[in-house]
C-alpha cells in the first residue's frame, strides 16, 4: 500500500498544512486514508481526522518500540487505500545529536514510508536546491517521492526554485511550488495548534486547502488514481467482555487521549463511559475508575469551577477510594484550584499558570511501590509538557522515579492519595500494554460507584 511521510529540514516549514492539504486531497479522491504523526502530540492528529474522516495514529518508536509501531501502523491500515504519515520537527531530529533513533526518518524507514520534503522556500531560491541536497542524500536507505515549495512569494520565484532544483542531477522531482495564504493557517496557543474542536473549520475550509494544493502540485505521479487494495486484515487484541465501567473525561477542556491508550482498555475488558466535566453535572452512574486526561482546564477554569456538583462529585468518589487516574489537565482538575478558581480538591496542592513553558520532554517512569497502574519496578515511558506548576506537600507519597530520554534522573512524581495517582506525565500504554489490564483489574477489585 502506498505509504508517505510528509518530512521538513525543521519545525515551522508547514508540514501540518501541507499533511491536512493532503488529506482533504485524497479523500476529495474518494480514497481510504490512514492518517498518522510521528511522535508524541494530541493535537495534529485531531486535525488529520477533521480532515479525512479516521482517527489518527502516533507512531513513537520510543515510547513504544518497534514492534509496537509496525503492529499499530498495520491494525490502522486495514480498509485503507493509502496511508500519510506527518512528520515531527527536522527529518533527522531524534533522540540525539549522533543518530536519529526515534526521528521521522527511523520511521520511514521502518515502515518503509517515501518521504515527501516541504521546504519553506521564503528569500531563497538557488539556495534551495543545496538544502534539498544534503537532505536528500544524507541517508541514502531512504526514498524520496519528490519536493514541494512552501511559501513560494510569486511566478518568479517558483521559475527559480525550479530551475535551481534542476541543475543538480539526480535530485527528486519537484512537485510544486506552493505561495503563501494566510486564509490557510492555522491558529497557534501556548501548547500548539489550536485543536480541531476549538478551531472549528467547516468543510469549506478542507476543500480550500485541497485546491490550493492541487492548483500548484501534480498529485497524479505519485497517488494512485484508482484504490490498489488494502493492506491484508491483521490479528487484533482480543477483547475481553466488559468487567469494569471506567468513566473517561472527554470535551474541550479534555481532549488530549492516545487511542490507543482507550483501545487497551477496551481490550482488558473495560467499558468506557465518556463524560464532559463542562457540562456534565454529576459522574456517570455505577462506575468502578475514573480516567481524567489533559487538555486545556486552564482555558475553562472559570467553568469547571462554577460545575460545583460535579467537582464534589470527584472530591466524594476519591474518598470513598474510587480508583482515580489523572494526567496533566486532569491531574490540575483534583487540584485545590487553577489560579483563583477552585477545582476538585483531592490533591493539597494549587496548579499555577506561567508565562513560559515549565517542562517539555520524553519521560521514563518506573513505579516504586505497587499502583493502580501496576506493581513496583513497572517502566512506562511518555512525555510531559505544561505551562503550568503544583508545589505539592513532601508528605504526599511519589511513586514515580523520573527519568529523561538520556537517562538523566528527575525530582520523584507521581503522586498518591488513597486510590488517586496523579501526574503531568502524558503515559502511553503501549510502552507497557499490561499496565491496561492492571488498571482494569484494579478498578474491578475497587469500590463501585452509587
């Protein structure tokens, strides 16, 4: 099946809108597509499936390994004709300076991905074509479908990019040269992207980005014009009949979930039971666990706090040692408040906003005494990014040994009150897969909510 990385020498070239001009392009084409973004991010793949119609997958070979990324990328395959993989920061950009271990390009290796490279082309033009070749031949195990021009300011600049590009032999086709439209961008705020739910882009705004790509690049070289089939159907996890009712927090202030993370859930035998804590009044009924993702309280704050049923609601089930686990914007909910808004209370501890950012990076934990989550000595692997902070009291218990990507050990975390276990580490599932079915063993064996 015809697979493609959409790739960029670094972060800002426009791989984002190039991938979402792509998508609405080949779905415009009535063609099955499977979207994916290379490492950690919640908010891109909101936008792959606004425009294409499938949830997006990360594909973090990191967090996750190898084995994980091929079997992921292979379930989310099946019934599609193509499949487009977004890139993450420069083409080469990994785990460190002397390899690209967890880069886009280990990935479009490891799945064999034909890499389209977007090029800002602002106030160059001969330049470009050096640029293009040290990328294109720095690793020769990867393929390269073609080049397309970003932010290309007139004929006359696209006339030079073109003749640059061919006085050098051997380089890939150029595709297109794109020109600037800010009708076309996408609105930025302190973790990103604006999500697709927030952003709220109608059709209209998918069918603008397809023309705008297919007026200035020719598609028909390297898509298919017809579906060539796809991929085979593969084993997926058996799932267990349902054993515990998990409520799953999910609405604006909320969004910010693997699927695969819900998927293993689902698999060891939960049965997922959404709520909005915006509008929502009370928990779901007859629940055994509470999942509380990240998001975007802070943007809410004064919502969330005036839903005083519902907060108490979360203070009564933690009491009661309902099993609790929160991440992030979900970790800042059970705080004592976001600012001067007062929140859920369970953790003694007040979540504050800053101006700059105060962590971004890929997280080893290993649990150091039993959990929810599993026992001790458990390694999960995730990553952490907030502009918030919480000084929480010393006595309240961590079980979480830190750790960054090179080994590099940070303050404990993870912290415990009763059956609650709180965290601004985003954790993906799928670098532990038990860790699901622990949790719903967990819930299970726990108090039922009235």
């Amino acid at each position: 099946m015809p697979t493609f990385l959409i790739a960029a020498p670094a972060s800002g070239c426009g791989k984002t809108t190039l991938t979402l001009a792509l998508l609405a392009a080949l779905r415009r084409r009535e063609l099955r597509v499977a979207p994916f973004k290379v490492g950690p991010d919640f908010i891109d793949p909101g936008h792959h499936a606004a425009a294409c119609g499938r949830a997006s997958r990360n594909l973090d070979s990191w967090m996750c390994g190898t084995n994980y990324v091929r079997d992921t990328f292979r379930r989310a395959c099946v019934g599609a004709d193509v499949a487009v993989i977004e890139g993450v920061m420069g083409l080469f950009d990994g785990a460190s300076g002397s390899d690209d271990a967890g880069s886009s390009a280990a990935i479009a290796r490891l799945l064999d991905a034909r890499v389209l490279l977007v090029i800002d082309a602002r106030a160059q033009a001969r330049s470009a074509a050096a640029l293009v070749q040290g990328f294109t031949r720095f690793d020769p195990r990867l393929k390269f479908a073609g080049i397309l021009c970003n932010r290309v300011g007139s004929p006359r600049h696209a006339e030079l990019l073109h003749d640059a590009l061919a006085s050098v032999p051997d380089l890939p086709p150029l595709l297109g040269c794109l020109p600037r439209e800010e009708a076309l961008s996408l609105p930025e705020r302190h973790l990103g992207l604006v999500t697709a739910g927030d952003a709220r882009r109608d059709e209209s705004f998918y069918q603008h980005l397809a023309e705008w790509l297919e007026s200035h690049v020719d598609l028909n070289p390297i898509f298919p014009s017809d579906p060539s089939g796809p991929l085979a159907p593969c084993v997926s996890p058996a799932h267990r009949p349902p054993r515990a009712r998990i409520a799953v927090a999910r609405d604006e202030a909320f969004c910010f979930y693997y699927p695969d993370n819900l998927e293993l859930l689902e698999a060891a035998g939960a049965e997922l039971v959404f709520f909005s804590p915006l509008r929502d009044t009370r928990l779901p009924q007859g629940i055994h666990g509470l999942y509380l993702g990240g998001g975007y309280p802070e943007l809410h704050a004064e919502k969330l706090a005036a839903n005083t049923h519902l907060l108490a609601d979360i203070r009564r089930a933690a009491d009661q040692e309902l099993p609790i686990y929160a991440e992030c914007g979900g970790f800042m909910l059970l705080s004592q408040s976001i600012d001067e808004y007062p929140m859920a209370g369970v953790f003694p501890a007040h979540a504050r906003l800053l101006k700059k950012r105060r962590a971004l990076g890929y997280r080893e934990v290993t649990l150091t005494a039993d959990s929810l989550l599993g026992p001790a000595g458990t390694c999960l692997r995730g990553h952490e990014f907030h502009y918030s902070e919480m000084e929480m009291p010393p006595e309240v218990p961590r079980q979480y040994r830190l750790s960054r990507r090179g080994g590099e050990d940070l303050a404990d975390e993870g912290y415990r009150r009763r059956n609650v276990l709180g965290s601004y580490i985003h954790l993906h599932f799928g670098s532990h897969p038990s860790v699901a079915e622990h949790f719903v063993n967990f819930c299970r064996k726990g108090v039922q909510s009235p």
